[in-house]
C-alpha cells in the first residue's frame, strides 16, 4: 500500500536502467526542475524557419538535486554513466501528472563541507515531443 | 563546488528559457534520522570496511574506528596489507541518514535556465496554482507546434 500524502507534490519517479521499471525517488529528491522555452515571440525572433522554430520550441531540459541513497535513487540513477537509455520520469502535484522521456546525462555526487552526501543529474527530454499535465 | 555537470546545451540561450521548479531543501525539509528510521540495510545485517594505513585516510579512519567509535568488529589483515573489518548487525552504521520532514514544497517559477542563476519570478503557495501555470505554458507551446 503506498504512502497517502497530503502534500502537494505526492510522486517522483524516474525507470530504472531497463527504461520501464518505474521508481519512486520522491522520498530522495530536494528540488525538481524543467527549463522550457519561456515563450513564441522570443522563439520567432531568434531563428528563421518554421522547421528550426519547432526544434527550438521542443527543447525542454530537466534537472534533479537529492540526497545519496544507496538503496533508492541511487539504483535508478547509478546506470547512468553506463547505458544511454530514455527513462520515463513522472512528476505527480495535486493529481496532475507530467510523463516525460528523459536522458539522463550525468550524475554527480558531492560530499558539503557540513557532511551531506548530495547527487545532481541533469536530462534532456528525449522524444522532442512537448510534456503535456494529464 | 564540484564538477560541472554533463549537461546537453540548449539550443535557445538562457534569457529566452524560464524555469518551473519545486524545491524542498535539506535545511528546511529533511531532519536527521537514526538507522532504524530509514531501514538501514548496514545496521540490519552488519557490514564490511576495507582500510589501508599506508594512507592518512586510512590511519584517521583506523583511529576512529578503534579508539572513538565504541563499534565492535573483526578485523582480518588481507594479503596486500590492508584491513578488512567486518561489522555485526545491530549497530549504528556511519553514515548521517535524513528523512524528509513531509512540508509542502516550495514552487517557483523562473526567469531563465540553470545557465542564468536567481531571478525567481513567483512563488506560488499553492501546488494547484503552480501546475496550472506551468499546464497552460505547455499548452501554448503545444498548440504553435501543432500548427507548425
């Protein structure tokens, strides 16, 4: 039975190196980002072909900071450097979910001064196609 | 400061960008929690630390081990000089676990990409409102790239 929260954000969960097992890493995440283009005038200003344009409109990247897990995120993410997989990456607030195919391109993890053990890995959306709230 | 991430550039440049993002920082959201919290799998069945005392890592980690740490453990001198040192079950392990303290996180939207530091433009309080933001800026794109 899984955990009932009634918090906002309820799921986060990026596949495993198979590119379909699901796993739930929301419990290791401390921040979650997506950088999309911000918005059309700029992107019509910047570039001449419509076809250039829908490139640069699908260009959507991602960025997850967490704390070291060895037996959660680390599963998921330790794969990284060794496969080039698209991996499902499910973002679940206040009964909206947003599914994405993502690349995975680093992941870097980094010991503070104050002793925490933090990991960093930063993806691309893989399909080019534009992440739509379901 | 690590080392910079392997990252794929973007194809538009970062003041053309903006950012949606849900923080939920370690300061403010996570506490510290002991082994039995978290199910630490060293304390439940015990584990193994390999230390080499040719090196000052390995001499510092030998002292504590030894003389601070009240662990108890068997220590096996390997062949290639190093210590091996198995540890029983039940006891704390050590590494600092944390656990998430359930707030609700923040939600933020901002100007730019990672490439452009700061700059938050809003902070919504509610998770609703911020979905609802970043759902109609996905529309807009969606609806220019059907059209083509």
């Amino acid at each position: 039975m899984a955990k009932i929260s009634g918090l906002g954000w309820t799921t986060l969960s990026v596949d495993l190196s198979d590119g379909t097992t699901a796993t739930d890493i929301r419990n290791d995440v401390t921040s979650f980002e997506f950088a999309t283009p911000r918005g059309v005038q700029e992107v019509t200003g910047v570039d001449k072909s419509a076809f250039e344009r829908l490139l640069l409109l699908a260009d959507f990247s991602i960025t997850m900071k967490g704390v070291f897990n060895a037996s959660l995120s680390h599963t998921v993410f330790r794969t990284v450097s060794s496969t080039s997989v698209a991996r499902t990456t499910s973002l679940a607030i206040a009964s909206q979910t947003l599914a994405n195919e993502c690349l995975y391109t680093d992941y870097s993890i980094e010991r503070s001064d104050e002793g925490e053990l933090t990991w960093e890995s930063p993806g691309v959306l893989s399909d080019g196609t534009v992440p739509l709230w379901a | 400061m690590g080392r910079p991430l392997f990252r794929v550039e973007p194809k538009m440049p970062a003041q053309h960008m903006q950012t949606f993002k849900v923080t939920a920082p370690i300061s403010t959201h996570r506490r510290p929690a002991t082994c039995e919290e978290v199910d630490c799998a060293h304390q439940r069945d015990g584990w193994k630390m390999i230390i080499d005392q040719s090196t000052d890592l390995g001499r510092q980690q030998a002292y504590y081990i030894k003389e601070l740490s009240g662990r108890h453990y068997k220590a096996t001198r390997l062949e290639d000089g190093r210590f091996e040192l198995i540890f029983t079950a039940g006891q704390k392990c050590f590494a600092q676990h944390t656990v998430s303290l359930e707030r609700e996180a923040n939600y933020l939207v901002k100007r730019g990409d990672y490439r452009l530091p700061g700059g938050t433009v809003r902070r919504h309080t509610r998770a609703e409102d911020w979905v609802e933001e970043f759902s109609e800026h996905q529309d807009k794109l969606k609806t220019i790239i059907e059209k083509g």
